[in-house]
C-alpha cells in the first residue's frame, strides 16, 4: 500500500512485492484509509502504470467501499483539473471492468458528476462513449452541446423549444 502511493516507488516495486507474495486486495486497517485496497489507493495517487501492475497481479476493480468504487476513487480526492494522466487512468480501469452503471454516493457523487464540476469533459466523454449513465447530469440538449458537441449542435439546441434557464445536477 506504501507503494502503491509513494513517488519513489513505480509500478517494478509493485511488481516485486506481488511476486514475494503481498497479497493485492488486503484491506487497510489504518486510521485513515481504513478499509482502502493497494489498487484503490493507487487509483487515488492517479498512476496508471501502478495500476495496471496491481490489475495484472489480479487486484479487482469491481471493490465498492461505501459506495465509494474505483473510478469514483480516480476522480476524487485530488487534483484532476491539470492531470495529464487522468484519461488514461480512466481508460485503463474501462478496459479492466470498472462499473459504468451510475453508482453514486450517499452525498450524491457520481464519477460523471465530479467531472463535470470540475470541468474535465474530456472525460465525461470517454466515460459516456464507455456507457456511463448519462441521465446523472441531467443535461439539456443545450448543456450537452456546450460541453461535448460542435457549434451546430449548439445551434441547433438554441433553436428547440428547452428551458434556457435549466440547471444540471
């Protein structure tokens, strides 16, 4: 788990320790990320090459803690507004399985939800093309020409009968 987060450690010290028998989905018992997986604290340190080694050594993405559950884990708890890693990260835990299925929180998060509020769309689309519910938004049409549609689009959505005035989630 310390390597799954430390910056000296990369994804060959994952491997090593898989392979002297570290065991991938233990559960944490410490004081503040009790209950957290070596590949759920990876996903929050935002590498893709650790997660991947943790995904090949057989650590499930299909965890769920709290209601908390991997891609919620790779968009939350730090910053994605710059991260240059974040659609690869996305993409990787797609192609492993991650549930699309609109799990959201008891505070009402949502992978979709949180990056549309911080504006990374880019990756609302790559989870939307995956098959992420997109109902969650609540998006007008006009909303989603803004973030993921041409000028046309937006055009078009400007000319329908919508509420101009309506709000997402």
């Amino acid at each position: 788990m310390a390597a799954a987060t430390s910056s000296h450690a990369g994804p060959d010290a994952i491997r090593a320790l898989v392979s002297a028998g570290a065991y991938v989905d233990a559960p944490s018992h410490g004081m503040y990320e009790g209950g957290h997986t070596a590949l759920s604290l990876a996903v929050q340190f935002g590498d893709p090459d650790k997660v991947a080694a943790l995904l090949e050594a057989g650590a499930s993405p299909h965890y769920c803690r709290e209601g908390y559950d991997v891609l919620l884990d790779a968009v939350l708890g730090r910053d994605i507004f710059s991260d240059s890693r974040l659609l690869s990260l996305l993409s990787l835990l797609v192609e492993r399985g991650a549930r699309l299925d609109g799990n959201v929180t008891r505070y009402q998060e949502s992978p979709l939800r949180m990056l549309s509020r911080c504006g990374r769309f880019d990756a609302v689309d790559l989870l939307l093309k995956a098959g992420a519910d997109g109902h969650q938004l609540q998006w007008t049409a006009l909303m989603h020409a803004i973030a993921l549609g041409a000028l046309n689009d937006m055009t078009d959505a400007l000319t329908s009968a919508e509420e101009l005035e309506a709000r997402d989630f």
